[in-house]
C-alpha cells in the first residue's frame, strides 16, 4: 500500500492509519482521501485486520476539508457532487467495515473530521479534544454524512443545534452527548485506542461484522426485519470455527478467548 498523507502499521490485530498532515491539522488533501481508499481495500482484503483505528499527528485529528484549496477551479456543480460521491464510495465503505472501529481524537475534528469520528463505532478523546459542525460558517451544508450520522448519535433537535449553530463542543460535553466513550491524557490515547482494539481483536470477526451491522440497520429497521436478520446472522455464526472452539472451552471449563473483564486484567486496565 503506498500512501502519501498518512501512515500505516498493524500489530496484535489492530490496524492503526493516521492522518499525517500536522502543518494542515490533517485536512483532507485529495493525496489523504487517496489513502483512505487505499487503506479499505487493505483491510478489506487483508483477515490479520481485526480492529481499525484512526488518528491523527500533532496533536489534531482532522480539521475537514481543505479550505484553502475551495473557491478556484472547482468547476461545475457536476464536477462538485462527483467529488463528494467520490469521498462517500470509501466513507461509507469505514462505516460499514467488516471489524471494529475506532476514532482517536486529539485537538480539532471539524467539519469532515468531526463527520469521520462519528462513521467509527468508539470515539475515544483527550480534554483538549474539539468537535465541530463547521460547514455552515463558510455558507455550506453539512457532508460527509454527518447529516446521516450525527442525528442518529445524538438526537435530531440536539443534532440541528449544533449543526447550524457550528458552535464548537469540547470534549466534557461531547462525552456528556455520547459521542465520547472515554476521555485520556494526550500523552496516554495511543496506548489506550491500541489496548481498546487488541481486546476488541479478540472477538469473533464473524460476530463483530454481523452485530456492528445489523446495530447500525437496527435504526431504520421494524421488528419483523431486525429478527430476520438475527437468525440468518446466528445461523453464519453457529458455523464458525471460533463458536465451536468457545462452545468446547465452556464444557472442558477452560477459559474463554473473549472475556472482556479478564482480557482487562491481563492488560492492565
């Protein structure tokens, strides 16, 4: 994988991409949205992935889009709604991943940062960390599917406010809405976003997909639908080979591979 804006590593399962852009606060440069292409078709592809997180360098996550590059040479409005289909063909790609996803927030996630830590099932921030909906002091609408994705976290009344607003959130209140799981040092997120996906990585991949999935059409879904789902998801699950080896771990009364408190344990947390 060859990126350009960004790095890559992977350890113990957990896949960690971040955005290397400390003089922009990590703007989406179009070599950035490249990378992020390029990073799902690796996890895509690559079974070892069992946990994605994402962060940012020099103390910020991700202040959007890059406004500098706005105003000139955008050509026509077809020209613009085939950039934002680009930019949804691999961030609804993260937000329907196959594995556990994580969001590291240090500093700014403005505009399309705040919309990238809300397509991540955990966010987790320092004190110093800021979220904002900042489309609308340029004149513009929320994207990035925040229109999609912040209602759905937090309430649509709560949702329009701070949307329209563009007022910033700091992390206290972000934790206080939902949007934080957890708040750590600056000095102690990278260590704490690694244990979170190692002990995450530990799951079954077969079960962490399904559940991620089918949580996420739980909120547009009826009863009947949500039911449906979960037996043809416990079904797959019933097959693989990590429920048989837990099934036979419970009879032989040996330990289980995902027990999150003890998993905490050996790690320390």
């Amino acid at each position: 994988m060859q990126l350009r804006d960004s790095l890559y590593r992977l350890e113990d399962g957990v896949a960690t991409f971040t955005m290397n852009r400390p003089e922009r606060r990590n703007a989406l440069s179009l070599e950035l949205r490249q990378d992020f292409v390029d990073l799902m078709t690796e996890v895509r592809g690559n079974d070892a992935v069992r946990a994605l997180v994402i962060i940012g360098a020099g103390g910020a996550f991700c202040a959007g889009g890059d406004v500098k590059s706005m105003g000139s040479g955008r050509g026509s409005a077809a020209d613009g709604r085939a950039r934002i289909l680009e930019i949804h063909a691999w961030l609804q790609e993260l937000y329907n991943l196959g594995c556990p996803t994580i969001a590291a927030v240090d500093g700014p996630a403005f505009g399309g940062g705040f919309s990238l830590a809300l397509a991540c099932d955990f966010v987790l921030a320092t004190p110093r960390a800021r979220f904002c909906a900042v489309f609308g002091r340029i004149g513009l609408i929320p994207d990035m599917a925040m229109l999609y994705l912040l209602p759905r976290a937090i309430g649509l009344q709560r949702a329009k406010e701070l949307m329209m607003t563009t007022r910033v959130l700091d992390a206290a209140e972000a934790e206080a809405l939902g949007l934080v799981l957890e708040q750590h040092a600056p000095d102690a997120l990278a260590d704490a976003v690694q244990a979170l996906g190692v002990r995450l990585a530990e799951g079954s991949k077969t079960a962490q997909a399904l559940t991620r999935a089918y949580a996420q059409l739980s909120l547009h879904s009826d009863y009947r639908t949500m039911m449906e789902l979960e037996v043809v998801g416990q079904t797959v699950c019933f097959d693989t080979d990590y429920h048989r080896d837990a099934v036979r771990r419970f009879k032989d009364k040996e330990p289980l591979r995902y027990d999150w408190e003890a998993l905490g344990r050996a790690a320390g947390a």
